[in-house]
C-alpha cells in the first residue's frame, strides 16, 4: 500500500514539473510609449486655371484738362477764333471775359489786327461768370498768324472825307446817333455759324489797309484811316444778299458815310454792315435767312465810285462799352470752321 502511495506521488510530481517546463517563463510587462506615426502627404497636381469672363461695368476714365473747351486755330490777327464750350459759360481772351457759349455750346472770339500769339482763351462756368480768371475750369492756347498790310491813297472831294457844312455835319451826328442806338441791342442767333458771300463780284480794296485820303481841292485838310471792311467790284443795282441768318439791327437809306445800309445782327457778337447800297429792302427788327435779298448795291455815302463795301464789327457782349467793339476781317471770317 506503502509503495502505490508513493509511486503515485512521484508521478504527480513528475508531472507538475513537465507542466511547468512547458509554460513560458512570466515577463515583467513593460509599457513603450506608443509614437504616432507621420502621416504620409501625397504631392498635389498644380491647379487648373480657369478663364471665366466677368462682366463688369465700364470704368469712366478721368476727363483730360481742357476737353470742356475746343477751339480751332490757327488764327490771324483781325479774324476770330470759333469755340465749342459748355452751353452758357463765359469764354475769356487772354484774362478778359469776351463772349457767352450759345445754347449749342457755340462761342465766337474776335481779335483785333493786333492780337499776340498765342491767343490764351478760358472757360467759366456759368456760375461763376462773374468771378476772375482763377476760377477758369478749362484752357487752350490758339496760334495767331501775323497780318501784312499795305497803305494806299485815294482823292476825294472835301465833303466826301469830312463833313463841311453845317446840314452835313447835322447829317453826320444824326447818322451816328442811329448807329450808336442800333448797335446797344442784341439778339440771339438764328443759325449756325457759316457765312456766304453777300454779292457777286471780285474783290477788291482789302480789309486792313491804311488809307490817306487826299482831298482833290485845298478847301479841307486830308485823312488818313484803316480801311474796316472788304470791298466788291459790283455795279450798281447787284443784289445784295444775307451772308447769314440774323436780325436787322439798321436799315437805312442815307448814313452820312456809308450811305445806304445794313446792320445785320447774326448773335455770338457779330454784325454784319453792307454799305453804299442804292436800295434797302429790309426793315429794323426783321429776321432775315442766309441768302435773303437785302437790297441793292449802289454808290451811296462816301465813296469813289459803285461798290460794296462789307464789313465785320465783333461786340463784346458782356460790355457795355461799345468803345471796345472792333472790326473783322470779312474775309477770315467767311472761312470760319467749328474746331476739330
């Protein structure tokens, strides 16, 4: 009994040993910080570019200096210059306020026979017409182109270069008297700017000429003057035509000096005088068109002989001093043309 007893306990001891080579040895467990890993960044194909057309408004660039005032030149001394400017201001000559832009935005500067180059010409707006010449919102420069003219004499008999008697002395003041009355109105323009000649026939003694006037007796002392206007070699009786829209301003039959004549107001300053006219068919006050008939040619008032003598005053027409109206070449301004 004795010796199954211990058999069996050897055998569970060998078998406890066999279980415990068997089994794999504990371990301390030891904890290893776990590191993330980087993640991996595929490279990103370059970006497609993509052409849309937007619409956007147009952008207004800045207006240049000076676009609110065009004029054309060159000029000549004794002609004018023709502006388009904004409608109502006032244009300025060298500093000086000369003219008022039409409702068309239209303006006409005249210059004397003795204007400088460059003509310096300014704009105004019209709510500040009255203020100087810092206020000018727009400015230009003109060329102006030298004149050369001749002298000349004529002979003429006494009453012809002076008045002598007391009637032609009365004549004369009350002639200049209708002149000076007729020449203080003015009226808007009827037309565009564009003339015609007024008579058919070749020209002749020239605007700017200085005349000496030698008198044909020794009863009077001579003269010596500019002759204002452009003369026309046409006998008596030619029609006498309109060379532009306008207002009759004068029509009378017997002026001391320029016998039978038209004062024509074409506005923007301008007037218009046909003289020696042997007959008026036009009154004061009446509106005539470019081309009307005013009458006929003749060899009224003073003169040598029959002729036209036609001629250009510029008024300022903001002044009131009619002292600084001048005359125009009638010639340069028949060529008058808009600016551009």
């Amino acid at each position: 009994m004795e010796a199954a007893h211990g058999s069996g306990l050897v055998a569970a001891l060998f078998a406890g040993l066999l279980a415990a080579c068997a089994a794999p040895s504990a371990s301390p467990v030891v904890e290893m910080p776990v590191v993330p890993s980087s993640p991996v960044i595929a490279e990103a194909p370059p970006p497609i570019e993509l052409h849309v057309a937007v619409e956007r408004p147009p952008v207004a660039s800045p207006e240049p200096p000076g676009t609110a005032l065009a004029c054309a030149g060159p000029a000549k001394q004794g002609g004018a210059i023709l502006c388009q400017a904004l409608p109502g201001a006032t244009i300025t000559l060298d500093g000086k306020a000369v003219a008022i832009a039409d409702s068309g935005g239209a303006a006409v500067i005249g210059l004397t026979r003795t204007q400088v180059s460059p003509a310096k010409i300014g704009l105004l707006p019209a709510a500040t017409a009255g203020t100087t010449q810092s206020a000018v919102s727009a400015y230009t420069e003109v060329e102006v182109l030298p004149r050369k003219d001749t002298v000349s004499k004529f002979e003429m008999e006494c009453r012809r270069i002076a008045p002598q008697s007391p009637e032609d002395k009365r004549h004369a003041e009350v002639s200049w008297v209708r002149k000076d009355k007729a020449m203080k109105a003015f009226n808007a323009p009827l037309a565009p700017v564009g003339f015609v000649k007024p008579a058919d026939g070749p020209y002749s003694s020239a605007y700017g000429v200085t005349r000496t006037y030698v008198p044909k007796t020794k009863d009077c002392e001579g003269s010596t003057s500019v002759h204002n206007g452009q003369d026309i070699a046409i006998p008596t009786g030619t029609e006498i035509r309109a060379p532009m829209a306008g207002t009759v301003l004068l029509a009378d039959p017997d002026l001391f000096y320029e016998g039978g004549a038209v004062f024509l107001d074409l506005g923007r300053g301008l007037v218009s005088i046909t003289m020696h006219m042997s007959r008026i068919d036009v009154k004061d006050g009446e509106r005539v068109a470019q081309g009307q008939v005013l009458g006929l040619s003749g060899a009224t008032g003073r003169v040598t002989g029959p002729h036209l003598h036609w001629a250009i005053k510029y008024r300022n027409v903001l002044s009131d001093d009619r002292g600084t109206d001048i005359w125009l070449d009638p010639l340069l301004v028949l060529g008058l043309k808009p600016p551009g």
